[in-house]
C-alpha cells in the first residue's frame, strides 16, 4: 500500500490521472441515454399498439397470404409464452460420448471425481 496522507503530514497524496473524473462530478449528468427499446416502448403504449397490430394480422382483418398470419401467430407466442428452449447435442467424436481432460497447472492429476488427487 502506498503512502497515506493525514492531516499534518508531509507526505503528499498522489493528483489523479487527467482521464479519471474528479469526487462530485458526474461523467454523464443526463443519465443513461434511451436507447431503441425505450423508444419503441414510448411510442407504442409499451408495446401495446404491436401487439393489436399483430393480432389484427392473426385475425385476417389486415389483409395478407396466411404466411404473414402464422409469423403473426409465431411473434405473439414467443412473446406471450417466451420462445421455446432450443436443445443441443453435444458428443464426441463419430457419436463416442464426449472427453474432457482437466489439466492442473502444478502437474496434478485427476483422482477421477474431477478432483486433484491428495
């Protein structure tokens, strides 16, 4: 630790780095700038006018190709119900399970509980 400076002492603390802002003084006085979401939100009764618009596309009263209708149908259940977990499968090599080797940085090796043996 550094020299730490008190009330009557000689030693004197350290300026900051000009790239560092001073104690009280706020880097960014107007807050975090609204991005895209928050704008759409605002715009939209916080998404309330897509959602109707989207649900007029499900419900043929906009006219479009059944395709346009199932996208619709596809956006309000991801968004009602969350989009659906995607799987994946992971294995070795031509099928085999896979192998994980765990090597220590001192040399130990592996009791075979993934531990380093004592």
């Amino acid at each position: 630790m550094g020299p730490v400076a008190t009330e009557n002492s000689l030693v004197s603390v350290p300026e900051r780095p000009p790239w560092q802002f001073k104690p009280g003084v706020s880097p960014n006085p107007g807050g975090r700038p609204k991005g895209i979401a928050a704008l759409v939100r605002e715009q939209t009764a916080d998404g309330a006018e897509l959602v109707e618009f989207m649900l007029d596309v499900l419900r043929g009263k906009r006219k479009g190709p059944l395709r346009l209708r199932m996208e619709a149908a596809a956006w309000l259940a991801d968004r009602g119900f969350g989009k659906p977990v995607q799987q994946l499968d992971v294995g070795g090599v031509a099928g085999q399970p896979l192998a994980v080797r765990v090597e220590y940085a001192d040399g130990a090796q592996d009791d075979g509980a993934g531990y380093p043996a004592a």
